[in-house]
C-alpha cells in the first residue's frame, strides 16, 4: 500500500489570517488564481490579500478562470504568471481555479514548454501551490489532480502530472454565501468521491478510514444539505466547515485511489450538455454501487443512513437532478469502454451490458 499526502491542511474560522506567517515561506511574489467574482463577494479573496501584506508578500491577480478551466485558460494565466516573475501560485475558489493554479504552477515552472507538457507522463517540478477553497466538493485543495477541459477533444482530461498544494486553508465562512445549488451540487461530487474511493480496486484500509470515515460524517450532513433554503440561510459557519472537511477528507481518500466509473462517465455529459460536475457524476452513483461487492455496499450505504441503493438514487435525483439525453448516455458508455485504465479501476467485472445498466440505460 502507499499513503500519500503532502499537503499541509488546516481547517477552521479565520484560517487565512490565522496562517498568514506561514503564507510566506513559499514564495516571494503570488499569481492568486481565481474564478469570475465569488471570492470577491465571500472575503478569500480580501482575507488572501491582508495576509500577503501581512507578510510583505507582493502578489498579482489573474481573475476570470470558468467552470471546468480549459487548457488555453491555463496557458494564458501561466503567460500573465511569468511576465510577473511570480514563484507561488493561489487558488481561490472552486474546484475549477484550484485545478487551474496547479496546472498554472506546472507550467510557469517549466516556461520554455506548451501545453501538450500538461499530458507528457515525465517527472517535473511545479512552483509551490497553496489552496483556500470556497465549495464544498471537489477536495482539489488535497490532490494532485487537475481536471482540465479540452476543446479539440471536446471533453475533460486530467493532466498527466500530480502537483499537490503546499498548503489548504480551509474556511466554513466561504461558503455561507454561495447559492444553494453550488453547496449541494459540490456536496454530491464529495460523496461520489467517498463512494467511488471505497469501491475501488485501490482501496485499502487506510484509504477506507477516510472514505467511509467522510460518509458517515456526510450522513450528519445530510440534514443541512436538505434544509437549505435558496440562498442557504439555514446553513451556519460549523455546518459549512463540517460540508469543506467532508470534501477534504473526500480528496484525502481519492488522493489515494482516484475516482472511478461515475467520474469517468460524467465527463462527456458536462462537456456536451453543461451539466454541472455534481449532478453528472451523480446520475450514475447508485447504479455503481449497486453491483458493488455486497459487504462493501452495505457497509457504504449503512454509513451513509440510506436503506437501499435506490433511496441513494432518489436522494441525488431529488437534490441534483441530471437531465441528459439517452442518446448522450450511450455515448459516454461507448467511449468509456475504450478505457481500458479507467474500467480498472472498477474492482468488480464490467462490460457493455453491465455498464448500460449502471448508466440506467
Ligand atoms: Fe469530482
């Protein structure tokens, strides 16, 4: 087994400012990589700028990094990075800016490459990353991964390299003013994580601690999940620090194993039909546990509080519905059966029929 996670993570209220000494050593000048205006209207983005003054950190900002960053997303900040002479890079946001800045951290590191350097599997350096999500889903803020759109491809890849933050500073206040819709869709993409993490042909015993450790906490979670109202009045600073550990602690367990089928399916229905990454990834959750090995589903489903694989599926489809076309289903099955390393990492057999039928086709 391996175990690896170097990422130095803090979670609690002010932690930005609690941490800003820290902030730096990793650097002399930051890129902060962020999304359209969302750190701006929830305060990271404030909070990571008194910190830099804090400590004499001078700092560029590369604003406007979309949902689900494209390649040329990346490259463009990465020009804006070296013309700076930036040394660290700052994810704000989402999964999409703490995906880019890796990326971005990969590049400024080795200039004189393009961007097919982002799917060349050679050891290579990146500048120091540090993470201060905003959503509650991706755990980007505790893997390697960067999920990277790609346009001739017309779908999502990650690169090849793994370039983990340095730092995670974790803050429930960033997430009180998102809308309803981002903390739910993000809160299903954590618990696909922790179930594609448990029923994995990597799993092991210390990536199980955290993968069922978060979904028994999801389950204490669940209530905050529904009650929320359209602008998440009801959700208060613990409960919205308690929805971010869950996702860190998702990333931990996927850090290990990586994701599998219902990622690996998704990813055709957000690039062709925009659907947001949570509800995609969970239109085909319960059809993948369902022929999981029956100890491990029982084991998941009784940590997450749900009688059957079926009551998972309604709970998703009621709070994250996918709408997606038959005929776009059986695309995504049709492409992912060319997978040879994704279909491996499914540790029970699968084919075209079994596949349909998780597909719910
Ligand atoms: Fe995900």
């Amino acid at each position: 087994m391996k175990f690896y996670m170097p990422t130095r993570l803090y979670c609690e209220k002010n932690c930005v400012s609690n941490h800003a000494k820290e902030i730096a050593g990793y650097g002399t000048h930051a890129l902060i990589v962020t999304g359209k205006s969302s750190s701006r209207k929830n305060h990271s983005l404030d909070d990571v700028i008194s910190a830099l003054d804090t400590c004499s950190t001078s700092y560029t900002i590369y604003e406007g990094v979309e949902e689900n960053p494209s390649v040329e997303t990346v490259m463009d900040a990465t020009c804006k990075g070296i013309e700076c002479g930036a040394d660290l890079v700052i994810g704000i946001g989402g999964g999409s800016a703490l995906d880019a800045a890796k990326a971005v951290a990969l590049m400024m590191k080795n200039p004189k490459k393009g961007w097919e350097f982002l799917y060349e599997q050679v050891e290579a350096q990146a500048y120091p990353v540090i993470a201060v999500p905003t959503t509650c889903g991706t755990g980007s803020e505790v893997t390697g991964v960067s999920v990277l759109t790609r346009h001739d491809l017309r779908t999502k890849i990650s690169m090849k390299h793994k370039v983990f933050p340095d730092l995670a500073l974790v803050d429930g206040r960033y997430l009180l003013s998102a809308p309803r819709k981002i903390i739910v869709n993000t809160s299903i993409d954590a618990l696909a994580h922790l179930i594609e993490s448990a029923v994995n042909t990597k799993a092991d015993y210390y990536s199980l601690l955290n993968a069922i450790g978060g979904i028994s906490l999801f389950r204490n979670a669940r209530a905050y999940i529904d009650d929320m109202d359209e602008n998440a009045r009801s959700l208060d600073e613990d409960a919205a620090l308690m929805l971010m550990e869950i996702s860190a602690i998702a990333g931990i367990a996927i850090a290990q194993t990586g994701t599998s089928i219902p990622h690996a399916l998704s990813y055709m229905l957000t690039y062709e039909a925009g659907i947001p990454h949570g509800p995609a990834v969970g239109r085909f959750l319960a059809g993948f546990l369902e022929h999981a090995d029956s100890i491990r589903k029982k084991e998941i489903l009784d940590a997450a509080g749900f009688e059957s694989t079926k009551s998972l599926g309604e709970f998703i489809n009621r709070l994250a519905p996918a709408d997606a076309d038959t005929e776009l289903v059986e695309r995504a099955v049709k492409g992912l059966l060319s997978n040879e390393a994704k279909l491996k990492t499914c540790p029970y057999h699968i084919d075209e029929e079994k596949l349909s039928l998780i597909a719910g086709l």
